[in-house]
C-alpha cells in the first residue's frame, strides 16, 4: 500500500511508519514538527519506500506533494493533532483550528482521490460521558465553556468524526475510526506540555519529586504503543472485518482495560525507578475526567485485536529506555 501518515513524526506517528515499512508499504509523512521531531523517524531515514513532507497537512499543496512522492495513494493515516492536556486550557483556539481544519483537508483530499482513511480520533471526544466502559456509540457529554475549556480537544475530535461520517454518507469515502486510550511507550512527549506517564518518569529521571493533580483517584487504562499500533495498522489493511463486517463507516476503541489510578501509577513509577522522592499534590487542570474505560468487543471481533502489555511491565519497558537515551 501507497501509505500518507499525517503526523508522522509525533509519538505514535513515527512508530506507525516503522510498522508500516516492515510490513512492505510505502509511506509518506505530512509533519510540520511543531510537536513532531526528526529524531523519532530516524530510523525510517534511508530507506527507499519512506519519504517525508516538511508542511502542515490542512495545506492541499502538501497532501498532494505526498501523493506524488508515493506516486498515488492508498491509504491514509491522520494523526496529526494538537494533543496536551495544558494545550486544552491555555490554547483552545490553537487546539481547534489546527484539528479542525487538518482533518477538513484530509477527509476531502481521500475522497477526491478514493483512497481510505484512518482517522485517529480519541475518547475525548465523549466528553465527561461516566458510563463505563465507554462503548463505540456512547453520548457525548460536554460541560459548559463558562466552567473551563478543556473540551476544546475533545470538541474537535467530535467534530472530525462527524467530517469523516459526512465524507462516508455523501462522498462514499471509505473513512474509518479509531480511538486510541491513553497510549504511551518511547518518544512519548513529556514537560509541561506532555502526557502523565512521561511526565513521571521524567520527573523521577531528574530525581525529583513527582506533581500529582488533585489526590490522584482518576483512573486511566494506560496501553502501551505497539499494542495500538497493531490496531491501527489493521484498520488499515483489512479491506473487511475478520468476522466478515465492513469497516467502513466503523468507529473502534483500542485500550488496555488495566485500569489504574494515577496516584498508583505515580507510586509505580517510584518503585521501577528506585527514586526516593515524594508525591507532592498539586491544583490539577480543570475538568479532568474522573474514569475511563474502553470497551473494546467490536475491536476484538473485527480487527482481531487486544491489549498485551501491563503496566508494570510497560513502565519498566519505558524507564530502560529512557536510560539508554
């Protein structure tokens, strides 16, 4: 397959199209690095089938440079986002334009050119729905922006499920939907800017203390990246379900169902690391989700998927890694 990997320098990006590459696809990355790095896709560097495309994707110019690298296009992998929860509050206008306007450019680009799309959307986008575990059609819950704006990701992960739903109904795209559950693994960005496990295992890498939001009671299925990526890849490959269902229009849930408390992560963290340092509570971001748990029984139907790394085992895996860097 003639592959285009929106955000294909970030986290799950880059490790997206070292599984692509081994499985013999072609692949071209749209990054515009703004939290993408070269250095993840290092090892991509060299080969013949992989190519990259400095630019943002919500610009059609570079889509189309894409296309002409790869000399066509089959499928498309949109990952490219502004995730991070700070990102949420302090730039809600960045979060929703940048999300927005990609994800417009991408469903229309793979229309036009009848080439399938994995749109890579989050459980986000249900908002604050407390029904657990959260299944592939549940409601979309949002408070009002007068309380806090952190919704503004999750809002925009909606509204790019409903562009690829449209694209699907009207455009007859074959657009599918994939929802990845608090992934983590090497690259994965940390600082003030990053996600939870990173943050952590930075902190205890710097030998200090780790900041918990609030007491540390929400709980989070942590899944480690590889487990995702298979999911991903899958939703790509399969031209129909394993149980003989179509895909296109489908949305799927791919998440560990370890579900674990962040202050118990944080106390794990510790331990794997040998540090001696404290867990010190701090004001969290508003309106962080108290729950969440995927329901994974159609991923596990039709892609044949399931979560295969623990969190201890994941943690120490990031902690060795984290080391040799």
């Amino acid at each position: 397959m003639r592959c285009i990997v929106t955000g294909g320098a970030g986290f799950l990006g880059s490790h997206l199209c070292e599984s692509l590459l081994s499985r013999g696809h072609s692949v071209c990355v749209v990054d515009d690095l703004f939290r993408g790095r070269k250095s993840n896709m290092e090892d991509c560097k060299g080969m013949p089938d992989f190519h990259f495309v400095l630019g943002d994707c919500s610009n059609i110019e570079k889509m189309e440079k894409a296309e002409e690298k790869l000399n066509g296009v089959d499928v498309i992998f949109h990952l490219a986002a502004i995730n991070g929860t700070r990102y949420f509050n302090e730039r809600p206008d960045l979060v929703i334009n940048v999300n927005i306007k990609t994800t417009n450019t991408v469903v229309k680009f793979a229309s036009d050119r009848g080439a399938r799309l994995v749109f890579t959307s989050s459980p986000e986008a249900f908002g604050i729905q407390n029904q657990m575990p959260l299944d592939e059609e549940a409601e979309a819950i949002s408070p009002s922006p007068h309380h806090h704006l952190r919704h503004s990701y999750g809002a925009s992960k909606y509204l790019g499920e409903i562009l690829v739903q449209y694209a699907v109904r009207e455009r007859g795209l074959d657009g599918r939907i994939i929802r990845p559950f608090n992934g983590y693994g090497p690259r994965l960005k940390g600082g003030e800017h990053g996600q939870v496990t990173s943050i952590f295992i930075q902190q205890c890498l710097e030998n200090s203390n780790i900041t918990l939001h609030g007491d540390g009671s929400q709980t989070r299925c942590f899944t480690w990246y590889s487990d995702l990526i298979d999911g991903i890849v899958a939703l790509g490959e399969l031209d129909e379900g394993l149980d003989g269902s179509s895909l296109k229009g489908r949305s799927f849930n791919i998440g560990s169902k370890e579900e674990v408390t962040i202050r118990d992560l944080a106390e794990l963290t510790l331990e794997i690391s040998g540090s001696k340092k404290e867990i010190v509570p701090e004001e969290g971001h508003p309106g962080d989700t108290l729950r969440r748990v995927p329901d994974t029984s159609s991923a596990e139907a039709a892609l044949g998927w399931q979560s295969t790394v623990g969190i201890k085992e994941g943690i120490l895996r990031c902690w060795e890694w984290i080391l040799s860097e």
